[in-house]
C-alpha cells in the first residue's frame, strides 16, 4: 500500500513535471492578446522579446540571448533552437563550424568526422526592412510550433540543425511602423508607410551596408553570429510588391558577381527550387523563382562571400496589417524574368485577383522555413561537406597570390579604415618585412577581398537585342580602393617577405594633419569641440596651432535639410556628419521658409532628392497634412537671400538639378531626360579630373573616381565647372551606357552667388558611408 502509493506519488509527479513544461509554453494568441496575423494587428517590440525570453524559460529546445544592440538602443536577440541535446553541446559544435570553415587547420581526414557530427546552421533573419511586417509574425509563431508539435519532420530538423533565429534585424524600425499604423488606423492614411526613415540612418539600405557595416545593426550581427557561427545558409526574409508574384523564391537571376563560388550558386539553385515544389505542394500559389532579384552586390550579401547560402523570399505585401483586395487588372502586366499574369515554367501558377492579407503572408513564410529547414536537416551531411569545400577551393586561389597595400598612401586615415572594414569582414591582413600590408589569398575568405579590391566590370544586360537596360537589383560597383583613394597591387609571384598580423589600430591624435589625410577632419573637429582653435594653410593642411601663412578656420554651423519624404540619402549625410564629429542641425521646411538663416548657418546641405521632392514635398492628401508639402516660392526665396548674404550652399546629386531652378543658375543637365538605351549608369564608379586650383579639391590627386547614380552632368562650359570626365574612358568601375553623353561634360560646379557660394555634386560624395575619397571634397565645401 505505501510502496503502491509512493509510486503512483512517484508517477504522478512524473507527469505533473511534463505537464508543467509543455503548459507553461505560452501560447502566442494568449501572450499577444490576439491570433498572429489577425487583421489590424501588428507587434511591440518589447513583447517579442519578452515572448523569446518567456519560450527559453519554458523549453529545452531553445536558448534566447541579446547580441547587441539597434542604433536606437534596444535589445537585438537570437533565438537558438534545436534538441536538447544539441543546445547542452553549442560549444562543441562551434568549435565543428570553426574548423570546418578553414581547411588550413583541418585536412580532409580530420574533416570527415566531422561531416557526420556537426550540425547544419541555419540563421534566418526577419524583418530588416519594418515595413515588411510578416516575418517577425511568422518568427514568433513558427518558434511556438517548432518547440512544441512533436511531429517526426520536426524531430529531424531539431536533430540535424542549429536554427539561429533573429526575429527581427531592425527592432527600432518595427517599433517605429507600429506606432505609426497605430496612429493612423481607421484614418484614410491607414497602411502608409512612416514618414520618417525606419532605420535612424540609413532606412531601406539597412540591407546595403553589409561590406562597409556602418550601423550597429549589421556590426552585431556579423560579429556576434557570422563570424561566429560560420552558417552554412542564412535565409532573410522580405516582402516585395502587392501586385506580382506571392513570393520569390531563388534561383536568383544574373548576373552573379564571379567571385561567388560556384559550388554555393548551385547549392542556391537547389534549395531554392526544392522550396518552390514544397510551397507549390503545400497549395501555395503565385509562386515566382529565377526572377527579379540578381545576385550581384555584396552589399546585400556577406554570407554568400563566407561560404554561406543566401536564401531570399520577397512575399507580396499587404497593406502593414490591414488586408488588400487584389482585382486581376491591377495584376503587373509585366516583371522581370517572368510575366505575373502568364504561366511559365518559373510561374507556373499565377495568382490573379483575391483578398491578401498579413495572415496569408505568414502562412506562405511558415512553409518556406518548415521547408528550408527540412532540406537543411535532410541534406546536413552532404551540405558540411560542400561548406568545407568551397573554403578549400577559395584556400586553393590559383591567381592572384595576394593583393598588396604599398605602406606609403596618399591618405594613411582612409587606408587603415579601409583595411579595419576588411579584417571586420573576416579577412586576414599581415604586414611584411618592407612595411607593406599584404593580403594573402590562401585564405577562406578570400574571394571577399578579392571582389571588394578589384573593379567590377557588370555585363551588358539588355532587355531584347537592342532594347533597354535590364535594371540591375543593386548598385554595379564596389571598388574600395577608388572609393577610399587607396592604391593596391595585385601581384602573383611567391611572396618571399616575411609577414606578421597587421597593426590596425587607430593611432595617437598629432598637432596637425596633412590635407588629404581623412584623420584630418576628426581631428578638426575634435579641437573644435573641445575648444581649441584650428588653423589651416591654403593647401587644406590642419593644425591646433597658429604657423606663419595659415588662417584660422572657425567650426562650420551647418544646417541639413530634412524633408518628410525618409529620405536614405539624408539620413547618410546625418550619419557621416556625426562619424566625423560635425555639429549640425536638420531644417525642416518650415525652418528654411522662415529665413534669416545667415543669422544662425554657414553652410546648409541639401541631400541627393528630386527637384519634385523638395520643391512640393508628398501631394496634399497623401499623408496627414502636417507631412506634407515642400520648400515651395517661400523657401526657394529664403535660400536665394542666403547666399546673396554669404552663405555656403551645398547640393547633392539630383538635388543640384532643384538649386539650377530655384537659384536661376545657368548650367544644364545633359542628360536629364535622356531614355536608359542611350544614357545608363546605375550606381557606377567614373573617372574625372579636377581643377586643383579650387579650395573645394584642397587633399585630393587630380584623377580621381566619383561615385554616379542617377547624376546629373553639367555642360562642359557651365560656370564654375572644376571636375570634368575625361573624353573616353570614363567608367572606372561598374556599368556605364552611352558614355559621350557626358565624355567631357562637368560632375563639379562650385560658383559664386552674390557674397556666398553655390557647390552642385553631380555624384553622390558621400555614398553610403564609402566614399572616404569623395568626403573631402564634401568637407571642403562645408569649409567654403
Ligand atoms: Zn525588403
């Protein structure tokens, strides 16, 4: 009787124990206090991640941690799911990853063990762009599922992967797109986007930022887990257009840039392929694969340059939470690679009219994981053993043998932050006997440097033989020496010196900085800041004390104009201002129109935006009227007295074609209005010559690289012309159409405006935190 009790006790607590664990699993629909993806529904940030943290404390299958944090200062966290057993032993498997990713430490023989021990790691991330909402719904959902259906298909992707799951990549931005949804639902404006940048700096170009990682964002997520974790795939998931494909799927189309291994393109292909045949099963249709999307930029792309696939969905969009009715003739006639209202052997289903909703978003990313997941499971072993290949074959890199960055540089500062940006990247730099900084490239990364040290030459895509460009996906260039003024050797013989790990570290603040080196200008700053008086001589040379022929040089006020269009390029110009040290203050319309701005600016800046966008702003009744119109008579006049009374002003890229109407400026664009067939340069690295006798040019060689994308080019006897592209030969790196159309024609106009001055880029010389090169001449202008 009491053994028979002491057992039933024994049993009962047992199952009262399980019963615990698998109760205490909050369910979603009651945490969140509605269904996920019901309508009209959307997330806080701060109940995703207590959610995380309440799924940890009630499973075994899965650890949450914070890997840093959003430049806004909330937690980033990652979700690591798999067996117990495997989450008892992530040390271990680490260390698999680790050895598998360099086949220098690990030969062949010691790798196959290790084939059928480690796992296959899977990073998935959500929601970078916030306005794409779904995902970090279907992350929070599918986590609930995965650690809780005891399903045998779930078994074995627990059994076979490491999922890292990151719910969201821009948690400020999925803050920033609830609030305003909220805000607005039930208005005419419901399912608008923010009019504001849903990442402080860079808004959409979150997902461009990952060789050059400026924002704290991509800085944790490639420290904390690329680098770490070394994932065989890495899928980000996107929302594309309400009015095409459901979802894309890769294959992606070309061009791949040639340094991605082929081995890894293939492994895309086929994960990609087998993904559309489970949705396609799974009665999803509107399925969409080799289209739309090219695989050039590593901009968008780090894994794939780190032996990882990368795998992309773009769902078709609702409107935020709110469901869109779709009528078949608002169906696009017409997209890249395939013909959204016609089957074809890549759209073989074609979705054409119906009710979309957010639920509907997240039952097509939820089959898209399960599926992904379970080939990650299925073909584990077979995908260690490509992973490590393709480190072999990069290790094994015939031509060229290293890349060499002389020790003598024009501009010390830009080389050393262009090489810390690298070692960020998982290169290995050394340093040989002579000085010189070297880049072996018997290394697993290095089709990485290679692709980012070397000038890209995109092929010339057209639509049909003699028909328009195919518009790439990204930009065509990413040259960091002509982006960073930095000279590099590629060189193929033996390297003979002997080598040591490279000294990257910042050095010790001098007295004084020559005019071409970037340190310069934090320096200045810095004296600035704390007080101290700043000379320069007419070279453009810095220093924190008087020497006989210098002037002194008084801190720029600089005002930057911020319209309500979130527009990226703005935020870039806030961003390098700051990395510098420039104080600055954002003029909204209404602060220009109110004039007087001598009183309290030396320089205002107007980012790259279309004469439209700034001149009338959003239409009235697009937006709640306080975001809405532009500069308008009124500012266009404030500005006029500004640099009639001295003022400095300064317009980037297309804004320069706004400041020729508004100031009455004589220059003409030459190729403003000219169809892509004829004139055509996507985001181009070009060569022009400067006239060095203008302060504006003060640190830079003569021949220098500009950055063009949608630039404006000035004729070639345009007042005040001082950068000019040389009569052939004008592209330097990327893809450029119809280049006599600005052969000899002008980038650069700095003239004279009553007492003030007037600079109009016909390049964008701050291009996305990059164009260390091109900075100075923005720098000088602001100095003007
Ligand atoms: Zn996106």
């Amino acid at each position: 009787m009491l053994r028979g009790s002491a057992a039933r006790h024994a049993f009962s607590i047992a199952l009262l124990s399980a019963a615990i664990s698998t109760a205490a699993v909050p369910v979603p629909q009651t945490y969140f206090g509605h269904p996920i993806g019901a309508d009209r529904q959307l997330l806080d940030w701060d109940k995703v991640v207590s959610y995380f943290q309440a799924l940890a404390r009630s499973s075994d299958k899965i650890r949450v941690a914070e890997y840093g944090r959003s430049a806004e200062g909330r937690p980033m966290i990652v979700a690591t799911i798999a067996s117990p057993e495997t989450l008892r032993n992530l040390d271990r498997y680490r260390e698999i990853q680790r050895r598998l990713a360099d086949p220098r430490i690990t030969s062949r023989t010691q790798a196959e063990p290790l084939f059928k021990e480690g796992k296959n790691i899977v990073l998935l991330t959500c929601s970078i762009h916030a306005t794409e909402v779904a995902s970090t719904h279907s992350a929070v959902e599918f986590a609930y599922r995965l650690i809780t259906e005891n399903n045998p298909r779930f078994q074995e992707i627990l059994n076979n992967t490491i999922l890292l799951l990151v719910p969201s990549l821009n948690p400020d931005g999925l803050d920033i797109v609830t609030r305003w949804y909220r805000s607005t639902l039930g208005t005419k404006f419901e399912g608008t986007s923010p009019p504001e940048l849903y990442q402080k700096y860079v808004g959409h170009d979150n997902n461009r930022d990952w060789y050059i990682f400026s924002q704290p964002e991509t800085r944790a997520t490639v420290s904390q887990l690329h680098n770490v974790w070394h994932p065989e795939i890495v899928y980000d998931v996107h929302q594309q257009g309400a009015y095409a494909s459901r979802m894309f799927i890769p294959p992606w189309l070309d061009p791949a840039e040639p340094n991605i291994d082929p081995i890894l393109m293939q492994e895309m292909n086929a994960v990609g392929t087998s993904m559309a045949a489970d949705l396609t099963a799974a009665g999803k249709t509107g399925i969409a694969i080799h289209a739309a999307y090219d695989f050039w930029s590593p901009s968008r792309h780090y894994q794939a340059f780190h032996a990882g696939l990368r795998i992309l969905t773009e769902s078709a969009s609702a409107s935020l939470a709110t469901p869109l009715v779709v009528t078949p003739d608002q169906i696009d006639q017409d997209a890249l690679g395939y013909k959204p209202r016609e089957k074809s052997w890549n759209y073989l289903q074609p979705w054409l009219s119906g009710v979309w909703r957010l639920r509907d978003i997240i039952d097509y990313q939820e089959a898209a994981f399960d599926s992904l997941l379970h080939y990650a499971a299925v073909n584990r072993e077979d995908m260690l053993r490509k992973f490590y290949q393709i480190g072999a074959d990069q290790v094994g890199r015939a031509s060229p043998a290293a890349i060499v960055i002389p020790k003598d540089q024009r501009d010390p500062g830009a080389a050393r932050r262009m090489l810390q940006t690298l070692a960020f990247g998982d290169v290995e730099i050394s340093r040989d006997d002579t000085g010189d900084t070297v880049i072996p490239m018997r290394q697993p990364y290095s089709g990485y440097a290679k692709s980012l040290l070397e000038r890209q030459q995109y092929p010339n895509l057209l639509l049909y033989p003699g028909g328009p460009p195919q518009r790439p996906y990204d930009v065509t260039a990413h040259t960091l020496p002509l982006l960073f003024g930095v000279d590099v050797k590629f060189v193929d013989q033996t390297l003979l010196q002997k080598t040591s790990a490279a000294d990257l570290r910042d050095p010790p603040p001098r007295a004084s900085y020559s005019a071409s080196d970037t340190d310069a200008w934090q320096a200045a700053n810095r004296w600035w800041s704390s007080g101290i008086n700043v000379w320069r001589s007419d070279a453009g040379d810095f220093a924190n004390r008087a020497q006989p022929g210098w002037h002194e040089v008084r801190r720029p006020r600089i005002g930057l104009y911020k319209s309500w269009n979130a527009d990226i390029d703005e935020g870039w110009t806030r961003w390098l201002l700051e990395q510098f040290g420039f104080a600055y203050t954002s003029l909204r319309n209404a602060d220009i129109q109110a004039g007087n701005l001598s009183a309290h600016f030396d320089a205002i800046v107007f980012p790259d935006e279309t004469p439209n966008a700034i001149e009338n702003g959003r239409a009235p009744g697009s937006m709640p009227p306080e975001y809405t119109g532009g500069l308008g008579s009124k500012g266009a006049e404030a500005l006029r007295e500004f640099a009639r009374t001295g003022g400095v002003l300064i317009f980037l890229n297309r804004a320069s074609d706004y400041a020729i109407g508004a100031l009455g400026l004589r220059a003409k664009n030459a190729v403003a209005g000219v169809p892509p067939q004829e004139f055509y340069c996507p985001g181009s690295l070009l060569n022009v010559t400067l006239d060095l006798r203008d302060p504006l040019t003060r640190g830079l060689p003569q021949d220098i690289a500009v950055w063009s994308e949608a630039s404006p080019a000035w004729n070639a006897d345009a007042d005040g012309g001082i950068a000019k592209y040389p009569d052939s030969g004008v592209l330097a790196s990327g893809w450029l159409l119809g280049e006599k159309r600005i052969a000899g024609k002008t980038a650069l106009i700095h003239e004279k405006y009553g007492a003030g001055n007037v600079v109009l880029f016909g390049m964008r010389p701050q291009y996305r935190a990059q164009s260390y090169l091109t900075f100075k001449l923005f720098f000088n202008a602001l100095l003007l």
